[in-house]
C-alpha cells in the first residue's frame, strides 16, 4: 500500500484554475490507477492519496502527470507501508 503526501508548493495560488484537471486526474486514478481514498489534510497545508493494487514505480509515474505537480501547484512524497493489521472491512488493503 502507498501514501503520496500532496503538500502545496510555490504556484499553490494556481490551484483554483487546475482544479477541474485535477478532480479529472483524481477520478482517472480511482478508475485505473489504484487509489482508494484521496482527502485533504486537515491543516490546509494540501492532500494525501492512498494506493493499493499498484507499484511504487507506477504510482510515482502517475503522480507525475497531475497537473498540481506538473505546475509545482504541489509537491509529492510518496511512503510504503506493508499493512500489519486491518479492520476486517479493510482486509482487501493487507492483500
């Protein structure tokens, strides 16, 4: 499973122009990319992907083509995590 950390960089006054672009890259993700939750973070400071069912590899890559990072609206940090113990609702995640 990965988590991509979304944080806003030096255009963050661009967003509201890329945010259409943006919410398209989001729904293309969920559709083929693996993303299984996408929020904001609760500082206002930007937004976190959750991934499973890709390779870090892929995942990176995609994250490359959102237009947030394509106009360094944000930048990314991407982190593994090997789940230990899931709730039985999430048991798809330590698949």
């Amino acid at each position: 499973m990965l988590i991509a950390y979304l944080t806003f960089g030096k255009n963050r006054e661009k967003a509201p122009q890329l945010m259409e672009a943006h919410k398209a890259w989001i729904a293309k993700g969920f559709a083929e990319n693996g993303f299984v939750m996408v929020g904001s973070l609760k500082d206002g400071g930007g937004g976190a992907v959750l991934a499973n069912d890709i390779t870090r590899e892929a995942f990176e890559a995609y994250l490359q083509e959102d237009p947030f990072v394509i106009e360094e609206i944000v930048e990314t940090e991407v982190r593994e995590i090997t789940p230990a113990r899931t709730d039985e609702r999430l048991a798809f995640l330590a698949a």
